[in-house]
C-alpha cells in the first residue's frame, strides 16, 4: 500500500520543483502531502495545506504574517505550526515520512519540524545549502538524512529534474523499507551505555560483562549528539536500563565544551524511572585543543595532556566542577527510578591515573563531595580502589546495575 509522505516547501518560490517532487512521489506508487511554508508572496500552484492553514494553528493572519518585517519572528511563527500540523497528520496515520525542499530557511523549518517526530519516521532535507557549519544544527539528535543538491533550486532544467528524482527516490524508498515507528521495539533487557576513546576499556568490559548475564547491549558515542540521540530514544520508551560512563554532556554545555550535548542531557531516564548506573568519566576533565572555545581559560592552569594536533585535554578549573556538580545533583534528585554513582578513586579515564599531570584526586573530592552536599535523597555511592578503566570498575558498574534489574522483576 502507499505511503503518505508529506512535502514541507515554500510553494512562492519553489512552487514548479515542489510540484515535480510531489509527481515523482506519486509515480512510485506513494501519495505526497504539499505542506507551504511560504512566508510571502503566493503561488499559481495549489498547496495541500495552504499556509494560511498553518498561520491560523498558531492564532495568526497570514496576510498579517507576510507584511511582517520581522522575518525570523515570521519563521518561528511557520515552524511552530508546521509542528502541530505534522503531529496531527501523525496521530491520524496519515503522515509515514517527511521530506524538506528548499534552502537554509527551509532546512532550518524541516529540522524544527523533523525533530520533534519519533525515531523511525524517515526524514530528509534536500537543500543546496548543507554547510557544515549549518548540518550539526539541523540533524540534532534526530535520525534525519541531508541530501546535498549542488545546484540552486530554480528552473526546471534536467540537471534539477534529475536532482529531485533522487530525492524522491529517497525518501519513498525509506517509507518502504521503514517499520512502522509504533511498533519498533528492543528486546528485554535493553541496556544504553555511554562511553569515548578515554573510556574504552570500561565500556568494553562492561559491554562484556552485561552481555554474558544476558543482556542486550547498545552502546553511544558520548561525543554531545548520540547521547542525546540515546536521551529522545529513551523517552520514546527504548531500554530498560542505562550504564552512564559518561555523563559528560551536561557540564560540557554548561562550559561549552566541544563535547556539549545539552542542558536537557540524563533527564529521559530519569523520568522514566529506568535504573541508572554512573560513573563520572570526564566530570574533571575537557578538551583544550584550537577549537575549544575560550581555550585560554582551559590551558592557564598547566594541568594540559595533549592527544593530538586537534586535541589537547585539561582540567575543569575548581569552580566549574563545583558548578558542574550541582547540576548533576539536581539531575539525581529529580530521578524517579533507582540510582547508583560508582566512582573510581584512581581516575576517572584512561588519561588521568597516577602519574599523570591530569590525576588530581583531591580535586575530584571537591566534587564529590559537592555533589552529596547538594543530593536531597538518600543516594548510593560506592567507591572503587582502581582507575575507570580498570576491570573493577566495569564489574561494580554492572553488578550495581543487575542488582537494580533483579529488584525489579522481583
């Protein structure tokens, strides 16, 4: 049976393209949905869904809108209710994946759009405007797909033809071979695990560990967007468990590190009340090479180890580990489910054991110490005489965990 994809353009000027996408969709048997988005003018073509429709969502003239010059308050004001039309196409059955056609404005839209829709619905922007330095914006944590055109989108030449064919053949031939996102699922015990290349013998051993107790392991890169990734996966009711050995992404966003997730990053699982295991790898420490932001600050302290030509590692100054453990305390106090801090005395990576000038164990007493000060409830925090990376911590990491598991099936 076809598929209802719907279309999400500027019908004002990319009218005649759209329409040509919304034919190729329906050449391979699927039914697409023109959702306007113009901001402007208006178009000879007609809209499925005009945007006075979407003007009028969010208690708004579209006449009104179009004689605005304020154009990124025009923008918010089309975005937002592109959300609420495609969540209501959505509750309808009536929307089975999701395509943007435009430039940057557009790109921008459809990932505002895109973003608040489940995993597993396919998504894709076809722009000409997939700068790096915009890409990361759009994609988020979400399961989007950027398709670079490398014309601009105007005329109707056989180079544009061509172009647009391939985005129809992309995002139809994803709606086909998708599963319906309301019946995927992962098998009983599912486990997240957080881990970087500073914590790799830990997650290996604790990947192991839970896999040979019979648990089914699913491991993010810690890197700022798949742990994120692992966050939306989680409130969408994935895993019924999570190893945190990095936890990292939430001080890195307060301080703007190069591995910032965001201020939102370990509220999933505590809402949902899914047993939570921490470890605090990289709590103390940051990156310092020549794309870190405000790198001085990070280098002053000479506590600096670094990796490579783009990487350098440093210390968290005192006050921003403090701050650092407030916010993982308040993170801790609003957890419904079970919870547990294992912490290696040792170090807390690979790259600051004894003997390093990153290990620095009474600073990391600051901050443990800071964070029981701030917990409001009755929290369990085992210490571990070894480094994160040693085997020891692994197997208090996953005994604490099954022990949670085992009380509540019980």
């Amino acid at each position: 049976m076809g598929k209802k994809i719907v279309v999400l353009g500027t019908m004002n000027t990319k009218g005649e393209q759209l329409q040509f996408l919304k034919e190729e969709i329906a050449s391979r048997g699927h039914e697409a949905l023109l959702m306007d988005l113009s901001m402007g003018g208006h178009s000879d073509i007609e809209a499925d869904i005009a945007p006075q429709e979407i003007a009028q969502l969010m208690g708004r003239n579209f006449e009104e809108l179009t004689s605005s010059k304020d154009r990124a308050a025009v923008t918010d004001i089309m975005s937002s209710g592109a959300i609420q039309k495609a969540l209501e196409l959505l509750s309808r059955d009536c929307l089975h994946g999701i395509v943007a056609l435009g430039g940057s404005t557009m790109a921008l839209m459809g990932s505002q759009v895109m973003s608040k829709l489940p995993f597993g619905i396919p998504k894709v922007i076809a722009t000409p405007a997939a700068m790096p330095v915009y890409v990361g914006t759009w994609f988020g944590a979400t399961d989007i797909s950027v398709m670079q055109l490398i014309m601009e989108i105007a005329g109707m030449n056989d180079l544009i033809k061509n172009a647009i064919g391939q985005v129809a053949g992309a995002v139809t031939g994803m709606v086909e071979c998708a599963l319906d996102y309301k019946v995927l699922k992962l098998p009983y015990p599912s486990i997240a695990v957080t881990e970087i290349g500073f914590s790799d013998q830990c997650a290996k051993h604790v990947e192991k560990l839970l896999e040979t107790r019979g648990y089914h392991v699913f491991p993010f890169h810690a890197q700022g967007t798949s742990d994120r990734a692992m966050d939306r996966l989680i409130s969408q009711g994935f895993f019924d468990g999570v190893v945190e050995i990095v936890p990292a992404g939430l001080i890195e966003a307060r301080f703007k590190g190069n591995r910032a997730a965001d201020m939102t990053r370990l509220d999933a699982a505590g809402e949902r009340g899914i047993p939570q295991v921490w470890a605090p790898c990289c709590f103390n420490l940051t990156g310092a090479g020549p794309t870190r932001f405000n790198r001085e600050k990070y280098l002053a302290s000479g506590k600096v180890l670094p990796i490579d030509q783009m990487r350098a590692m440093a210390r968290f100054p005192v006050d921003e580990m403090l701050v650092g453990a407030q916010l993982y305390a308040e993170k801790i106090n609003k957890a419904k489910g079970p919870f547990k801090l294992v912490v290696p005395l040792k170090g807390w990576s690979s790259l600051d054991g004894p003997g390093s000038i990153l290990h620095d164990p009474d600073e990391d007493r600051l901050f443990i110490d800071e964070l029981k000060k701030n917990l409001k409830n009755q929290v369990e925090i085992e210490e571990v005489d070894a480094n994160l990376e040693d085997a020891a911590t692994a197997l208090a990491l996953v005994n604490s965990l099954d022990a949670m598991m085992n009380v509540g099936k019980s």
